[in-house]
C-alpha cells in the first residue's frame, strides 16, 4: 500500500488516504468489488458510458444518504448513456437494504469491503479507518477520467453541480 499524499479531514482532524490516485486525463484503473447480490464486479465490465463514481464513507451516514439520494434524482436526466455508481465499504446486504428502504432505482451501489481494490487505485482509502473518501470521478465513454473531485471534509458534500455538468460533457 501507498500513502499518498492527499489528506482529508474528519470533524477538523486530518486523515491519510493510502493508494496510487490517477488524475484527469488519465485511464480510470480497473477494479475489483462485489455487487449487492454478492456477485464479483468489475468496472470493465462496463463499456461506452460516461461514469459518475461517488466514493462515501458509509449509507447510513447522513451526509452519505443525502448525497446518494441526490445523485439518484438527478440520475435519470443524464440520460441513458450516463450511470452513477456508488461504492462505499459496506456489506453488499447492508447496500441492498438500504437501497431498498431509501427507495434508490437509478444509482447502483458496489462493495468495496472484501479487498478496498478500488480505494487504493483511485487513492481513496482512509489509511486510519479502512473506509474510502468521500469523493467524485467522471469517466466519459472511453475510460477516460474528465473530473476529480476529494471532498476536503467527510462530513461535507460534493460538488452536485460541477460533477453533474463534468457528466453531461463528457457526453459529446
């Protein structure tokens, strides 16, 4: 594992993120996770979409609720050719019912539990928790990343707007 460089905060108290971190312009690394029926997920599985990945430290967290709960609003005018993923270190049940009871359709929830594969290659995993960043990658149709975003603070939101407009660019 690599500590990178990049810190964040958590309630004033700053926190290392361990991994590499690719940067805009650069190919987002393929990882591994599992999906909330506990089948194997990889992101090349997915072909010629934009991707907008939220990393959130946990769903039954405040600040992680609300954010998935906008994201999955504002899912459905991106267009189909613009899925939102949502990968967190809860258990693939525990995203399951949540899900459920949130009422979230448009946004899909991946696990990073088993091996943090995805923390560490985008350089988000919280070295002192074992939790990933709450964070915001746009990748456009061909696997390129156009958009960063590491929230400085766990317990505040992303940008919605400049991750939103990042997708619909990366749309042309």
């Amino acid at each position: 594992m690599t500590e990178a460089k990049n810190t964040i905060t958590i309630s004033g108290n700053p926190v290392a993120l361990v991994g590499g971190g690719p940067g805009v312009g650069e190919s987002a690394p393929d990882f591994e996770a599992v999906n909330n029926d506990m089948s194997p997920f990889r992101l090349s599985e997915i072909k010629g979409k934009v991707l907008v990945i939220c990393s959130v430290g946990s769903l039954d967290t405040s600040v992680c609720d609300t954010e998935v709960r906008k994201f999955n609003e504002q899912a459905t005018s991106l267009g189909d050719d613009v899925k939102v993923l949502v990968i967190s270190m809860d258990l693939p049940s525990a995203q399951k019912r949540w899900c459920g009871a949130a009422g979230i359709k448009n946004v899909r929830t991946i696990s990073d539990h088993k091996k943090a594969d995805f923390g560490n290659a985008y350089g988000v995993l919280i070295k002192e928790l074992r939790l990933l960043a709450r964070t915001v990658f746009v990748v456009d149709k061909k696997g390129v990343i156009r958009y960063i975003e590491v929230v400085d603070e766990l317990s505040h939101e992303p940008d919605y707007e400049a991750a939103l407009k990042a997708a619909k660019e990366a749309r042309k």
